[in-house]
C-alpha cells in the first residue's frame, strides 16, 4: 500500500513539473537614480567632449612635440632635448622669463592689495549707492581686453603730447619712450593688468565679506577693538578661501600674458615687453618653429606649478594664528 503511494505521489509531482512553462528572463529595468544619472552626464558630456578636444590633446601633443624639430608643414624629426638646450641658451627667453615675472608682481600684488581695501569700502555702511560703484568698478573685466590695450596705447603714448608724458611734463619730467624703455614700458603693461582686474577680485572679496556674520564686528566693537584690528583678525581671516582662490588664478593669469605687450609694442614685440608667452608665439607662428615653441610651453607649465604652490603656501599662512605655549 505505501509502494502506491509512492508511485502516485511521483506521478503528480511529474505531472506538476510538466504543466509548468518555461519562465522568460527577466529583464533589468534601470532604477530612477540611474537614469537621472545617466541624463545628467550627457547634458554634460559636450563640454567634456570639446575640452578633450581643444584643452587636453593639444596639452598631450605638445608634450610630444617638444622633442621633435617640425615647421609645421614637413616631416617631423626627432631631436630629443635640443628644443630645451636651444631655449635654455637663448637670452631672450631668460628676458622674457623676466619681463613676465617682473611684470606680474607689479600688477598682480598691488592689484590684490587695492582690491581688498575697495572691498572693505563697498560693504562699509558709510557708502551710499553702492550698486553704481560695484557696477563700475567691475566694467573693465567685461571689456574687451583689446580695446583695453588700444585706450592705454594712446595713453601711454611715445608722443610728449601724450596724456601720461603731459602730465610728467607739468613736473618738469622729460618726455618717456613707454613702448621702447625698459621700465616704462613694464609700467605701461602691468597699469594694463591692474586696471582690468582689479574689479573682478573686488567683487569676489566683497561676496565673501557680506558672507562673514555681522556679530562677529559688532562683538569686536564691544570688545575695543579697532578698525585696522577687525580687518586683521576677523576679515582677512575669514576671506582666506578668497584670497587663496585669487592669489591662485591671479598667478596664472600673470604668467599668461599676451594680448596687453602684444598690442602695446606691436606684433612684432620689443625684448623690453617680451613675455614668455609672446615669446613661444613669436617661435610657432612668427619663425614656424614649432618644437622650441612647445618646449617652451612646457617649461612655463612647471612654472605655473611652482609658483602657484609658493603662492598657495604663503596664502594659506594667512590670518594663520600662532600657538602660545602654556608654562
């Protein structure tokens, strides 16, 4: 009796199998996370596209052609390091290496200095129709830096009825050769630099100030404490990730000049004005000599990172306070 019991019940379970239908796969179904993910990246996706593009290839492909002597248009022969001895025993490229550093910190460190203090005005309550002044003062950045370059080519102009040499005039100073003498013309450039960005780093430290809490200055005042002592111990303190951020992009933009010797001295450019980037450009597209131009870029590169670290040491040293020792 249990032998056909075991035999039925085998019997149904093989007929319980075979009225079963194959399952279908299931198929994975993205979640809404996911999705909004993947959206995300392809609105994205363009500007990485055309950075890769026009931003990291050509950065990769001058680190190549720095080792190759190319005009251009024929072929390419490799040289190793004869680009980097060629630029090292040149001495308008030390000149320039010069001109850029020179001219850098005489437009970039009053610049911060003066932006800074514009800043402390701007939010001071003592300024009436503040708009119209943030306004102006951030209307040379949105100019065209050509055209900034043209105005203080007349200004700075050779000529003794030019506006700077009739005003040295009036003291009796002779007229100056700006576009041709070796400190008025670094002059001319780094007035140029400082006239266009000092606004753009005033508005940037007076975000940051309005930013600050006001109990802090009213608690400073209860304390005594004075108004050169609130500036710095409560506001240069407090705008260290502005004044880093500045300090960061304002040596980079310095190391980079252009456009303000190129158009002030011509295209052709002068040693007294003679950036080193107006000087690889000079190499590529004046003498089509590609590989010096791009051994030079990449020794401006390893420039740019040491003097962007120097300068973010000593930034982040800043409003930094000094421990006292307990006896």
């Amino acid at each position: 009796m249990a032998r056909l019991q075991r035999d039925a019940g085998k019997s149904n379970d093989h007929n319980t199998m075979s009225n079963k239908e194959p399952q279908e796969p299931k198929k994975r179904s993205f979640s809404q996370r996911q999705r909004n993910m993947a959206s995300g990246y392809m609105f994205i996706s363009p500007f990485y596209l055309l950075f890769a593009v026009f931003g990291v290839f050509p950065i990769l492909y001058s680190f190549y052609l720095a080792f190759f002597r190319w005009d251009g248009l024929g072929d390419m022969e490799y040289v190793g390091f004869n680009n980097f001895n060629i630029i090292f025993n040149d001495p308008l490229f030390w000149k320039s290496l010069y001109n850029t550093i020179v001219i850098g910190l005489m437009g970039t460190a009053p610049q911060l200095i003066v932006a800074l203090l514009l800043a402390f005005a701007l939010n001071s309550v003592l300024i009436k129709y503040k708009s119209v002044f943030r306004l102006a003062i951030f209307l040379p950045y949105v100019t065209s830096i050509v055209a900034v370059a043209i105005v203080f080519s007349v200004i700075f102009s050779n000529q003794e009825s030019g506006l700077v040499n009739a005003f040295l005039g009036m003291f009796g100073v002779e007229p100056i050769t700006w576009t041709r003498a070796e400190w008025g013309t670094k002059v001319a450039i780094a007035t140029m630099i400082f006239w266009r960005w000092v606004g753009y780093n005033t508005i940037i430290y007076l975000a940051g100030m309005q930013a600050i809490p006001s109990d802090l200055y009213e608690a400073a005042k209860i304390d005594g404490a004075s108004l050169r002592q609130q500036i710095w111990h409560i506001t240069i303190p407090m705008l260290k990730p502005f004044i880093i951020f500045t300090v960061f992009t304002s040596t980079i933009g310095a190391l980079q000049i252009f456009a303000e010797p190129h158009i002030f001295q011509g295209r052709a450019g002068r040693p007294e004005g003679m950036s080193i980037v107006l000087y690889l450009y000079r190499d590529a597209f004046g003498s089509n000599f590609f590989g010096t131009a791009s051994a030079t870029a990449i020794v401006l590169f390893f420039i740019i990172i040491v003097f962007s670290t120097m300068n973010l040491y000593f930034a982040n040293r800043i409003g930094r306070s000094k421990k006292v020792g307990v006896k």
